[in-house]
C-alpha cells in the first residue's frame, strides 16, 4: 500500500497578526478567519482526493488547535501534536494528523533543545558558552515520530527548524541531532522526516541532514 505525505507550515495567528512582518500581503488575507479558510480547503483536497494522506503541520497554535482538532475528527482523522512555545507566538507547535483506521507502534514527541542538553557534557561556562546555551533554549523546537503498523512499515517525523540565521551553528547541531534520532528511533524501518527547515539544499545544514557521515563543518 502507498502512504502519501503533504506537510504545511500553517503560520501562527500571532505572526500572520503583523503586517509590516509580511508588507507585500494584503492586510485581510492575513486575518486568521480567512487563513482559516484556506487552510482548510486545502486539507480537505488533500484528504478527500488522494488515498492513506498523511499531514504534517508546523506552527499550530493554541488559537487554532480546537478547529484543528474538530476539523480532523470529522474526516476521520487522529491528530497527534505538542504545543512547545510561548505566550509571545501563541504557544506555537507542530502535529502529525494520520487516518484513524491507522495502527501505531509507538509515539515520540521529543524537544530539540531538551535532548541536546541532555547529551551535552557540563563544561565551564564563559560569555560564548552561555550565549550558546541561551540561543538553544531559545530553539527548543520539537521533533514527532510516529511508528506505523503494517501495511506501511514505515516511521514518520515531522520537525520545526528554529529561524536562527544569525546562528547558523545552532541550525547545525539541530540537523544533525534531529537526523541522528530518526535513524535511532526508526530502527531498521524505513522513515520519512518531513518539515520546515528553513533553510535551502546549498545550506551546511541541509548537507549534515541529508549526506551521511557529513563531517565539513566546524562548531
């Protein structure tokens, strides 16, 4: 059986909210009912015109999530997601909706940032290293992996890349953290990892994510 992905970053309210961010868009295509709109006439095609869809969705937020939720329900849908962030962008984060008739074997919801101070070694800290170690707070970003039954075998991830680009090193070590859990996580499996990265296939990040044994790069 073919499995078909789609993913969408669906923009948080509280950015769309701010027009001088977006000063080539009409003030009321921003607004939040008629992005709402859209996003759902797009969700239905893809669900209602293509067989075993699965979506991926960055930037949910707090103010959408319950039309999220009635919305996939009513297309038989489960949505699985985790709302990371905070006041300031209406608690954004990122969700994976499947078929209810779907069979999991496992569930991970893992946060970036967490995960990478998890791993990391106490070391002394100097202005550089508090500097690093706020801006990966300041990421703690989240990745979603689902483990599917037959007849698909595969796993599936989606995953938000923060927007440093004033600190591409932090990109970096997200990339390669993030690879590294779905090779973990997927086992053997066949997985697909879907996603706003943020950044192009001639970007350092996009070579430690896709090439293996990526080592050209310095922290």
């Amino acid at each position: 059986m073919t499995v078909r992905v789609v993913s969408y970053n669906i923009l948080v309210p509280s950015y769309s909210d701010k027009p001088e961010i977006y000063s080539k868009c009409q003030p009321e295509f921003l607004k939040t009912d008629y992005r709402w709109n859209l996003i759902r006439s797009q969700l239905v095609q893809e669900i209602q015109n293509h067989e075993n869809t699965i979506i991926c969705l960055q930037e949910l937020s707090l103010t959408l999530l319950p039309e999220f939720e009635l919305f996939f329900r009513q297309l038989n849908y489960t949505l699985f997601h985790h709302l990371y962030g905070g006041r300031h962008n209406d608690c954004m984060g990122t969700g994976i909706a499947i078929p209810a008739s779907t069979e999991l074997n496992s569930l991970y919801i893992i946060r970036i940032g967490d995960h990478i101070h998890s791993i990391s070694k106490p070391r002394k800290k100097n202005e550089n290293s508090l500097t690093s170690e706020c801006n990966l707070n300041e990421s703690d970003t989240q990745e979603i992996l689902l483990d599917t039954l037959d007849p698909w075998e595969t796993a599936m991830g989606t995953y938000h890349m923060p927007c440093l680009y004033k600190d591409r090193d932090v990109m970096l070590i997200h990339s390669s953290i993030v690879k590294d859990l779905m090779f973990h996580l997927a086992g053997r499996q066949n997985f697909i990892l879907a996603g706003d990265f943020n950044f192009d296939p001639a970007d350092i990040c996009y070579k430690a994510l896709t090439e293996k044994n990526y080592l050209n790069c310095r922290l």
